[in-house]
C-alpha cells in the first residue's frame, strides 16, 4: 500500500496543485490542502483500497480541505474563485490527462513566471509547484543554498498573493517576457529525468511530461526560435535513452553509445524542429545547445568519429550568449578531446568555487582530467566526491570502474 501511495502521489501532485492553485488563487492553501489529502490517503487506503482513480481521489480530498481552510481563516466571503467550467468538471477532468495535464500545467508555469516575481525566482517557484522538486534539488541545479532557495520560494509566493497575479495563461502579447523563464524551467525539469538513465525514479515521467508541454509550446510560439530548439534538444536526448546503460546497468558515455540502439523517429522529430530554428536567424543558446545534440545524433554506428571539433565549435559560439558553468564544463569535455587533458583541467580548476563543492558534474570531470595527466592521488579523491553525490547507480557504478 505505501508503494501505491508513493507512486499515486508522485503522479498527481503537480496536477493536483496545479488545479488548485487555479481555482483557489493560493499557492501555500493548494500545496498545504494536497499535503493533507496525502495524510488522508495514508489512513484511508490501508483499510478501504487503492481507489480507482487515486489522482481524482486526492484531488477531492485536497478540494474539501481547502475549503475547510478557507472557513478557518474566515476568508471565505472575500475569496472569488473562477467561474466553474463547463462539464466536465475538474475532477471529471482530471481522469483525462490529455485534456488537463497540458493546459492546466502550462498555466501554472506562466503563473509562476510572471514578471512581478524576481527572475532568479521564477524557474525555481514553478520547479517546486508544478514539477514537485525538493527544495534541495532545485538548489543543487541553481548552485545555491538550500537556505537561500527557500526564502526566494517564499517571497516569490508573496509577491504572487500581494500583486494579485491572474492565474490565467497570458494573452500573446505578453508571452516573450515570461519565455525564458518558461524554458529553463521545461530544461531543469528534464535534466532530473534525463539523470535517471534507467527511467525508475520519482523524476522519470518529466520526459514524456516536456515532450509533450515543448509541443504544445511550439504550436503557442511557432516562430520562436528558442522554443522550437528546446523542443529538438529534448527529443534528441530522449532518442539516446536506450543506449545510455550498459548490460550491467552501468552509464555508457555518449562517444561510446551505439546509434543504431538510438530511436530515430524522435531524432528525426528533432532534425525538423531545429531545421525551423535555424530558419528564424541567429541561433540562441538553446538552438546552439539543441545543434550540439543533434550532431552527437548525425552518427550512424559506433565506426563514425566522434564530432568533437565541431562540439567545441558550438561550444565556443555558446559561451558569448550563456557563460555558465555549465557550459565551460561541457566546453573543457570537448577541449580534452581536441586539444589536450592539460588545458582542459586548467579550465575546470579554474572554476572552483564553494558552490562546486556540491555540483556532482564538476567532480566527475575533474577527476577524469586528473586521472589523464597523471595526478592519480587527487583523482581517486575526486572520483570518490563525484561518486557520493552521483544520481543514480548507473552513473556510480561507471564512475567506480574508472576510480584508478
């Protein structure tokens, strides 16, 4: 029964709160009202059954006790709800994800990234409302404190309640200011599927979950060029999951996975996507990015060389339009391939910094850099930091077979 309920709520969650926070105008009410439908689901369902409909169920139980909050804090008589929808009702379509989960999750994401709200805010407010991520998880992707995230949550959340912000998608005119935001948000939410190579977590349904939302964008915004290269970029990275684990379920490097396991329908879904990118004119960094993938995806078996010149070329024309460190990271892999491990690790050292301490990709690239140029003490250290904070056992069982 715990196993039912676990996966019943990793699954409705952010539907969930999603409709409420539609209908009740309350970010903190619809997250604390889904809380205890939880509980209830907890003490219920042990006794009486996993219910047919566990997403309707948890939505009905966290409906009522919205209400029921909403009565304590004698605030009823000034709240106005939207207007009802025509049947089918909300719970009715909750039953049907094909016509909920689209637009009600895509409106909370335009809520969250509303200009009111501070921009290192907006990403992070939808990361935890509609995709669910820890408060951890969301700091590790920002490379902040979990502390510093929280206080962003709570003010965004605030700022939401105290400039009356409509929970409502935009109209077009105000789409572009809220873009970025959007789509960094969809690629966070995507890297926490991406991670789990096997497709097991709690995260793995935001693949399906962005392929569909980045389509939906792309028929919002056909003539934005960022938006059509996100969409490429995650469906050429989607087309790679079945190579990316070995036999033994260990990580398989991307220079050492076989294309003909890759699945070419998505490839070619992303070949046209970015064909319209590129057509728009000069490419963005998610259109640089989404062409980086697509050259990995150009390969037709493991007998074609690797594309690293190119790579780094691409690299290069990203760091003018996103200097991260992210991006240098990525940059050096390529660089200890074109040109030598000893430049690259001159590159990746010179990121350090106290918030790499727990950035998991930076220790694994060090430690690969310092196992090439000989430094092998420092490298079994920093294998072992990569391998305590790897995802999953995938990655720490390749990154242990290269520990020297």
């Amino acid at each position: 029964m715990d196993c039912a309920l676990d996966r019943a709520v990793r699954q409705a969650a952010a539907r969930v709160i999603s409709a409420l926070a539609a209908r009740f105008r309350d970010l903190d009410l619809a997250e604390d009202a889904f809380s205890e439908a939880c509980l209830s689901a907890a003490r219920a369902w042990p006794s009486e059954g996993v219910p047919t409909d566990p997403t309707a169920w948890l939505y009905r139980a966290a409906y009522r006790r919205a209400l029921d909050d909403l009565r304590r804090r004698n605030v009823r008589v000034r709240f106005k709800p939207d207007p009802p929808p025509p049947e089918p009702t909300v719970e009715d379509g909750l039953a049907d994800e094909a016509r909920l989960i689209p637009d009600e999750r895509l409106r909370l994401i335009f809520i969250c990234c509303h200009p009111a709200i501070a921009p290192e805010s907006r990403a992070a407010l939808t990361l935890r409302l509609v995709c669910g991520l820890a408060a951890r998880e969301i700091a590790t992707a920002f490379l902040v404190p979990e502390a510093t995230l929280l206080q962003r949550l709570t003010r965004a959340k605030r700022k939401i309640a105290a400039a009356g912000v409509p929970f409502a998608v935009p109209g077009p005119a105000e789409w572009s200011e809220r873009l970025d935001a959007v789509l960094s948000t969809l690629e966070i939410a995507y890297s926490k599927a991406h991670e789990d190579a096997a497709a097991v977590g709690p995260h793995a349904g935001f693949a399906d979950e962005v392929l569909r939302l980045t389509d939906s964008l792309a028929a919002m915004l056909p003539e934005e060029g960022e938006v059509l290269a996100l969409a490429a970029l995650v469906r050429y990275a989607e087309a790679r999951r079945p190579s990316r684990l070995d036999g033994a379920g260990a990580m398989v490097p991307l220079s050492e996975q076989d294309p003909a396991l890759w699945r070419r329908p998505l490839i070619e879904a992303g070949d046209r996507f970015l064909y319209r990118a590129r057509n728009l004119g000069e490419p963005g960094p998610r259109a640089l990015l989404a062409a980086i993938h697509g050259v990995w995806c150009a390969r037709r078996s493991l007998q074609d060389p690797p594309p690293w010149p190119v790579v780094l070329e691409l690299y290069d024309a990203m760091l003018a339009q996103r200097d991260d460190v992210i991006v240098r990271l990525n940059r050096a892999v390529a660089l200890a391939e074109v040109r030598s491990a000893q430049a690259a690790l001159a590159e990746v050292e010179a990121l350090a910094a106290p918030q790499m301490e727990a950035f998991q990709s930076w220790h694994a690239v060090r430690a690969d850099l310092l196992r090439r140029v000989g430094r092998i003490e420092e490298s079994r250290d920093a294998y072992r930091r990569a391998i305590e904070l790897a995802a999953g056992p995938g990655e720490r069982a390749w990154l242990a077979a290269r520990r020297p």
